[in-house]
C-alpha cells in the first residue's frame, strides 16, 4: 500500500513536505542517502528527472555524480526506438555488478520503457536485481515506493493517465539560466510508428493560468529563457474547454517578459497562422522553429497517419520562412518505413532540397510495440536502410554547415550558458535561432546576452568573438 499521492502532492511546492506513513518520517529514514539518476531520451524526460530530483531530496537524498557512491540508481527511461531498449539494460548489467559489492543498493527504472508491457515481464523474469519499477503516470509515488520496500521487487506501473496535477512547480532546475516549462502531456496524434500516445497517455493540457503563474515566478528569479514543453506543443488548449489556443499562450507567455522563449515539438497539422504571426512579431519567441517532415513522400506521410501532404508541408514550410525572418528551421526525419520505396525515399530528399534545413535528427524507422506500422510489411535489409540513411545524412550536414555559413560575419545575440566543452577557456552559448557558438569571453558572461561576432562555421557549432 502507498501514500495517497495526491495529498501528498497539493502541498508541495508551497513549503516542505513531510512524508509520513505509519509514524515513520521519510527523512528520518533517507536522510544523507545518495542518489543517482541517468537520463535518456528527450527534453520531456530531462525535465520529469527535475521532479524526480526534488521529490527525493525533500525526502533526505542528496545527488551524487558518481554512481559507485549511489545508495539509489534510477533510469529515467526512453522508449522511442529499440535501440534505447538495449543501452539501458547494457547500464543496467553495471548496475548489477555493484549490487553485488553493496546489498542495499536500491536500482530503479522509471519513465517510457516502465509502461511497455513487454520490458514489464522482461524485468520481472529476468532482472530480479532491479527494485523498482514506476510509470510515467505515478512519478510522485516515488516516496512511498521507497519507504514501503521491502526486499521483493515493487512494479507500480499505471496503465492509464491520470488527470493533470498541479504540483507548485517543485523541481531541482538543472540551470539557473534556462527552463523547462511543460505546457501539455501526451499525445492524441497517434502516428502509426509512434509509441508516445501509449506511454505517454492522451493529450493533456496545463491551464494556462497555472503556465502562466510558473513563468511569473521564473522571470523573479531571473530565467533569461524558458522552453515550453510538450509533444505536440501547437495542439495546446484543444482538450481544455474553453481554454485559449497556443498562438495565445505564446503571446501571453510573450507579455510576462522573459527575454527568451522558445518551444518544442511542434506538429505542422497543428500550425496555425496566427501562430507565425506571433513568432514574427514578438522580440522575445525566438525564431527557432523545429518542423518535423518525417518523410517527404505522400503516400508514406499518410501510412504514417500524419495528417498532412508534402505539398501542404511545402506550403508552411515557406510561409514561416517568408515571414519569420532568420528563422532556423530544423526537423526530423525517419528513412525506411514500411513499404517505402526509392521513389518515396527520393521525394524525402527532394524536400530537404528545397527546405535546407538548418539540422535535422534523423532515424531508422524502428518497430515498437503495439502500434499499427509493427505491423506492416518491413522488407528492406538493414544494408539499403543504412544506406539510405547515410545519403540522407550526407545531405542534411551539407544544408546545416552552409547554413552556419552564412552566419559567418554577421553579429548575433548569444546567451551564454556555461563554460564552452572544447576550449575550457572559452564559454558557449546559443544565438536566438537556436546555433551553438564558442565564444572568447570571459565566464562572467554566463547568464548574460551578449553581441557576438561570428567567425567561422563548423559543421555543428560556429566561432566567434564579443564585440560591443
Ligand atoms: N522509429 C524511428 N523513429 C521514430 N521516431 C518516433 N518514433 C519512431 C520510430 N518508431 C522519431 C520521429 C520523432 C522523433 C522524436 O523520433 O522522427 O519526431
Ligand atoms: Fe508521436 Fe506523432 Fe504524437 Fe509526435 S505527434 S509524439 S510523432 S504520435
């Protein structure tokens, strides 16, 4: 039996919680723990381990970076492709061979891949070293969970979502510079090869005056950029009645005042007129827009259920470039679904042909369990999917590193964020349309927007110098 979370959950954020169950205090027995989370997959994921983060330091834990000190290990888990199935039981098979050395170590797996049935059953007859086990639906049971162990693997997985619950924002921020702001949670779309919807759950939007409080308080405390969170970013407010639409959001958003905000994943079914409209607009929505294509065939689009042609793509696609100027226009792009052809592959690359996309993340189609195109016919041999791929990147790195070209000479706004990861004498930051540049300046201007010249491109980065 666990705590009632959701009592639980309404007052935190506000003050410190005390877990109690059965007379016994949480911290009294967590107290000076350690833990360590890895985390994979997207930004969604990057920012639930925040919550995470906070939930178990409220209980007593401290965070280590070093696992081998670790009283607790947790995998926040991806479940997009397969191959995020195998480097998590590869970490897991590490993790096991410290337990041996320290019985009492807790190994925890949550996120994505918790809510598959089949790595559910996987777990349970073949990984009997793992403790834990909970969903993306259950994450605040973490606590409870803990403090209820008792030497038998504890799996916690609920099958369905839940309504959305406000949790007072309590998150353990990564930076001090930039946040995550979830807008929404899941997905309604349903793409044939897409396993969200069912991990993720149905689409669930925030209302707009809990978003909206949040980035109130970021600006107090001085975030110079946020990222709103979700996705199908654009769909926000559709499942809420009465609620406002996201090109509102954005400009509500817009008004608060934060010097940067950005947001992902949009879908181009959901892309609306008003919404490049705002982004033109606004100073402060940067033009960074990501525009998944996944295929630029006709046919494949409509296997894939998304809902849009390649002509109609094309259309917005030159729309937002027409009217948000030095807009980055990034996407992403799946080769070798079933039943693609090389014509179907050749209009993909016809389309990046037009589009020069500033960057574009790229994949094999990957199988996943329980959605439709599992089941379709898949008769490529992983040769031509490679090579397909590879032509495909060939090209992508093309139109990304003439694109960092043409910043070359220009001066651009950078936030710097941190201490560069090449040149430990540099800092790095990012432009508003979303480039990565090393910057000779000095670590006082982390946190900072500052002008930057721009010197020489990379493939996927850009030099440069501050100037007044
Ligand atoms: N196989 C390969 N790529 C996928 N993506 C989503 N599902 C799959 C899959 N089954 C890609 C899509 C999506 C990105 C986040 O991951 O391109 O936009
Ligand atoms: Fe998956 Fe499609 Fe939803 Fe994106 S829009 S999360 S690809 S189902």
């Amino acid at each position: 039996m666990h705590l009632p979370n959701m009592k639980d959950a309404k007052v935190r954020g506000q003050s410190k919680v005390n877990y109690i169950y059965e007379d016994r205090n949480y911290e009294d027995i967590f107290k000076g723990k350690k833990y360590y989370i890895r985390t994979y997959g997207c930004q969604m994921n990057v920012h639930d381990s925040e919550e995470i983060k906070a939930l178990l330091e409220q209980i007593g834990f401290n965070e280590t970076e070093e696992m081998e000190k670790a009283d607790l290990i947790l995998l926040n888990t991806c479940a997009i492709r397969e191959n995020a199935h195998d480097k998590v039981f590869g970490f897991l098979g590490r993790c096991k061979h410290l337990k041996k050395a320290k019985k009492d170590l807790i190994i925890g797996l949550c996120g994505c891949m918790a809510q598959e049935e089949s790595v559910v059953n996987e777990i349970k007859e073949k990984h009997p070293y793992i403790d834990i086990v909970f969903g993306t639906h259950n994450m605040n049971e973490l606590p409870s969970i803990l403090a209820n162990l008792n030497h038998k693997q504890d799996i916690e997985v609920y099958s369905k979502e839940g309504d959305v619950f406000e949790f007072g924002n309590l998150y353990k921020r990564d930076s001090k510079i930039s946040a995550w702001v979830n807008i929404m949670f899941g997905c309604d779309k349903f793409c044939t090869y897409c396993i969200v919807p069912y991990t993720r759950g149905k689409q669930r939007s925030r209302k707009s005056e809990d978003i909206l409080r949040e980035v109130r308080e970021l600006k107090k405390l001085g975030y110079q950029e946020i990222t709103l969170l979700g996705q199908n970013v654009n769909a926000y407010g559709k499942d809420l009645d009465g609620e406002i639409e996201f090109s509102k959001l954005l400009e509500k958003v817009s008004d608060i005042g934060i010097p940067r905000i950005r947001f992902v994943t949009s879908h181009p079914w959901d892309f609306t007129d008003e919404m490049i409209d705002i982004i033109a607009e606004r100073d402060n929505i940067m033009p960074y827009i990501h525009l998944p294509l996944q295929s630029g065939s006709s046919r494949i689009l409509k296997l894939m259920g998304r809902r849009y042609t390649k002509e109609e793509y094309l259309t917005l696609y030159h729309k937002i470039r027409d009217k948000v100027k030095g807009a980055s226009i990034t996407t992403d792009i799946i080769v070798a679904f079933p039943g693609e052809t090389e014509e179907d592959f050749k209009d993909t690359l016809d389309v990046v042909d037009e589009c020069k996309y500033d960057g574009a993340f790229t994949f094999i189609f990957s199988p996943r369990e329980n959605t439709p195109a599992a089941l379709m016919k898949d008769e490529l041999s992983l040769e031509e999917k490679e090579n397909r791929l590879h032509v495909l990147n060939e090209k992508i790195n093309m139109y990304s590193k003439e694109s960092n070209e043409r910043m070359v000479g220009t001066i651009q706004k950078v936030l710097v964020t941190g201490v560069s990861e090449k040149d430990t004498n540099k800092v790095c930051g990012y432009t508003e349309n979303m480039k990565l540049v090393n910057i000779d300046a000095s670590k006082d201007t982390i946190g900072k927007i500052i002008n930057v010249k721009i010197e020489e491109a990379k493939s996927f980065s850009l030099d440069g110098i501050m100037v007044k």
